[in-house]
C-alpha cells in the first residue's frame, strides 16, 4: 500500500476491513474513461466496473450505478427504479458524497452513503475491474464482493 495516493489508501482500507483480498494498483496512464483502463489492463471493455453518480432532482440524493464499461445506463431506468427523476451529477456534488474526483470513483469508501445499483450485466466476468479512488489506481474484484461490500442492488441498467 505504500505510495498509493491517499484516496487509493482509503479504497485499499476498504477492501481490507470488508475481507476482500482485492489490490489497489497503479497504472502507468490515466484511466478516466472505462475504455483508457481496458486498455491500460489489457482486457475487454465490459470487464470495467464504472461508476456513475447521479443526482435525483427532487430531493438532492446521491445516486451510484455500477455499470459494465461497454454499456450506457439508461436515465429512464434508474428513474423507475429511484421513484423520481435523475440527473447528471456536477463535479462538486461527486466529490461531496463520494469523496473522489469524477475518473476515479471508486465503488466502495465513499464519504457518505448512496443509493446504489449494479449493473446485472458484469456476471459475465468472474472478476471485474474497478476504479480504486483516482484516475491512476484501479482493483479487481469478483462481483460478489462487489456486491456484498458496496450494498447494492443487482438490477439490469440499460433498459
């Protein structure tokens, strides 16, 4: 863990008290996008993990989709699944309630609790691959323990 960045610390913290025996890395390249870390780890897009937070417009809560890299969430969806609208969340709003910068939210170790979804199609990996608090730092991990740790609903997401 020594010289991960400190919002990778704090992902690595997370991993550990929950039991999972996943490793915070650091790439070489940034990895904003689900694309720049398929390409970064050598693996198919759909194996990264995104996540996405969004703002319900009504009453101002954090909502966190965890979706495969190679599909769009829909807003229509998560909207049926939230009861309100939703919206794109602003820069600050992320790091408020997550405690990261959009390009390396990490699914897990956030600053405050969301509402959180999963994409149903990252099944298709035995392991998939997370961003680990920066643009730099990512961590595999099995849906399972994705699951488990982060407390959110399995649900299909581009519908």
């Amino acid at each position: 863990m020594a010289g991960l960045p400190a919002s990778a610390e704090r992902v690595q913290q997370a991993l550990d008290a929950a039991g999972v025996e996943a490793r915070v890395i650091e790439l070489a390249v940034a990895a904003r996008t689900a694309q720049q870390a398929a390409d970064a780890l050598g693996i198919a897009v759909g194996q990264i993990a995104k996540s996405l937070i969004f703002r319900t417009a009504s009453t101002g809560r954090a909502v966190l989709v965890i979706a495969a890299g190679d599909r769009r969430v829909s807003e229509t969806r998560i909207e049926q699944l939230v009861g309100e609208s939703i919206e794109r969340a602003e820069p600050a709003f992320v790091r408020d309630h997550s405690g990261f910068a959009i390009g390396g939210v990490a699914p897990v170790a956030h600053a405050r609790p969301m509402i959180t979804f999963i994409d149903t199609s990252l099944r298709r990996f035995a392991t998939v691959w997370a961003a680990g608090g920066t643009p730099h730092c990512v961590f595999p991990i099995a849906l399972d323990d994705l699951v488990r740790i982060s407390g959110g609903t399995e649900t299909v997401t581009d519908a």
